[in-house]
C-alpha cells in the first residue's frame, strides 16, 4: 500500500525495501513535502527493527562544572572561569548528589560539564572512584569526546592514555554531546574553542575500541543546511558499522534562548515542530539497519511534540533527566519520573518499558 503511496520517489521506495539511503536520498528526503509519507515510512521501519517496545532510563543529569574555556554561539550554559555564577563541584559534592539520585530509582548518572581549564586528570578519577565505592551498581556514563580531547591536550596525555585511566576508575559509558553538526563548513560557525568534527569522530572511535560504548549527537534547528545534516548521519553510520560502539542517535534541537546566535540576530526563532519531525524520520531512515535506536529528546521537544516523535521513527525517550541544568540554562523544564514518560508512551499506544544504559530491558509497564 505504501509503495503505491510514495509516487516517484526514489529514496522512500528503497527505504520500505530495507536498503541503505545514499547522501543524495538523504538530500532528497530532507526537501520531501510530504511529511506524513516519510512519517509513514519511518514509522513502519521502526516497527521492523525496533517493535513497538519505546524505552527510556532513570538517568540522573548532572554538570560537574559550568566554567568552559570553549565559548559556543550556541550555547547558554558556559561562564568563564571567575565569573560570579561560575561553579565547580568537588568529587565528594558529587558523590552527595549521586546518593540522593540512587535514592530517586537512578540507575545511571550523565555527568558532562565545561571545559575547565584547571582540572587535573586525577578530579576525574576521583570522582569515578568514589561514585563506584559508594554504588557500584550505578552505571557512570560520563565526558564527552569533545570533554576528552580537551583533557589530552590540557594533561599532554594521549586520548587513549586518559580513557583507559578513567575506564579504570569506573567509568562505563560515555554520552554523545559535543557532536553537534561534523562538517566543517556549518561547526566553525556553532562552536568556538571545540575539536573538529574529525577529531570528535577519532576520539570516540578510540572509545569504542577501548571497549567503551557511547550515544551520539546531533545538534539541529539553527543555521545548518540539509547537507550538513546528511553528511553527518552518513558519518555516524560510517564508524557504527566500523566499531558498532553507538548505543543510540539523540537529535538534539537547538534551544535559542540566552545562546549568542540569538543575541546576534543569526538565528532569531527556534525551528518548527515540522522540521523537528523529519529530522527523527530521517534519521531512523538514514541508520536503519546499523543503528536502530533513535532517542526523542522530551526535554527540548515537550511532551506533546514527542509522542508525536515516537510515530515519526523514534523509539527512545532517553530519560528522567533529574536535573538537566543545560536546557533549563536555555529556559526549558526538565524534571520527569518514570511513571510519567510511561503514561506519555501508553497514551500513544505503545509499550513503556525502562531500560538500562544499553537498552536492556528492566521492566515493563
């Protein structure tokens, strides 16, 4: 019946066939006009890899530090070091936090922060070890690869060097920010004082091959183009099928309040719930086959625009997200519990279910 729908479209066609999307049907797609089509076909191919089973962790967000010596146009969340609202906690202020989090039904902590230009290796082996004395069972998921190559260039170790270190101290997993968009042309003009997209993808392929899985970014809705969209999709599924280190894609959507873009004129509106569609059905259309998680980020969509999200290719809530300190930075609410995001599922008719860290199941709703 879709195959009939789709008319002369090339890419949807060989997407309900299950074969893999070149650049040029990414590009294709990201200009279709037919939105509830590529809905369609992404919904009936997130059935075929991922069921209707959507999923989400008790996850505890916290940001060990705001001071950044990057200063991103697109983000409201960094002070320079001295600043008056500058803050920096100590390992045993974390282990407080993550205590109570434990308490909360956390079963991992998302700990990200600045690029402080202070901290020793050794404040991040300390705060692993201590996390994992306390809880051993907590999983740590921790420092992004552009918080990572940052530390080898402060510490003069090498990339390798620091994550086996920290692997040591306990560390499980790493997030995927700081990927934002990989193509040179679109991330000089979003990032400031942050590794290339290159070296975002050389310092996570060292991860995975460490052993250390990984989500992974993609930060949308400013000033990129369908290219720089595509490309950067096609990127990821280039090192999954190398690495198979990815655990989950999370569109990111661009939150315009306080952020420099906004502040100089460059982007003066946040992007519309359409777009944000057809970047989760592409997306699941573009990995399907080699990465088959996509996660809907509640916290930037809302909880409405979400539900609709998890008919457009996603499959994932991603979490809790107890105390998400960078998009309220931007001014949106972040606080959820796991029976809420559970309604959220049952009311489209779909099967809660928490998980862990690497999407294995823990219950069911």
């Amino acid at each position: 019946m879709l195959e009939q729908l789709i008319g002369d479209s090339q890419a949807l066609g060989k997407a309900i066939s299950g074969e893999e999307l070149s650049y040029n049907d990414g590009i294709e797609l990201m200009n279709y006009d037919n939105l509830h089509m590529l809905g369609a076909v992404a919904d009936l191919t997130r059935k075929k890899l991922a069921g209707s089973t959507v999923t989400f962790a008790a996850s505890y967000y916290m940001n060990y530090t705001n001071v950044c010596a990057a200063s991103c146009q697109m983000c409201a969340f960094y002070r320079k070091d001295g600043a008056d609202d500058a803050y920096t906690l100590t390992p045993e202020q974390i282990e407080q936090r993550v205590s109570i989090a434990k308490d909360m039904g956390a079963t991992e902590v998302h700990i990200v922060g600045g690029f402080h230009p202070k901290l020793p290796l050794e404040y991040y082996e300390e705060m692993m070890r201590i996390i994992k004395k306390n809880h051993p069972q907590l999983k740590i998921k921790a420092l992004t690869a552009a918080e990572i190559f940052y530390l080898s260039k402060l510490t003069k170790n090498s990339v390798k060097e620091i994550l086996s270190r920290l692997k040591d101290a306990g560390l499980d997993s790493m997030p995927g920010g700081g990927a934002e968009l990989f193509h040179p042309d679109i991330r000089g003009k979003i990032v400031r004082g942050k590794c290339s997209g290159q070296e975002w993808l050389d310092t996570i392929e060292q991860a995975h091959n460490l052993g250390i899985k990984s989500n992974v970014t993609m930060l949308y809705g400013h000033i990129e183009k369908p290219e720089h969209i595509v490309d950067h999709l096609i990127k990821i599924r280039q090192l999954q099928k190398k690495t198979g280190g990815f655990i989950t894609l999370i569109p990111l959507k661009f939150s315009l309040d306080n952020t420099e873009l906004e502040q100089e004129h460059l982007v003066n509106h946040e992007c519309s719930s359409v777009y944000d569609l057809r970047v989760i059905a592409l997306s699941r259309l573009m990995l399907a086959n080699t990465l088959n998680n996509i996660s809907v980020y509640w916290v930037a969509y809302g909880k409405k625009l979400a539900q609709v999200a998890l008919s457009n290719g996603g499959n994932d809530l991603v979490g809790t997200a107890f105390s998400e300190e960078i998009y309220r930075a931007a001014g949106k609410p972040t606080a959820s519990s796991v029976d809420e995001l559970a309604t959220m599922v049952k009311e489209i008719g779909m099967v809660p279910a928490q998980r862990d860290t690497y999407f294995n199941i823990i219950k069911k709703f």
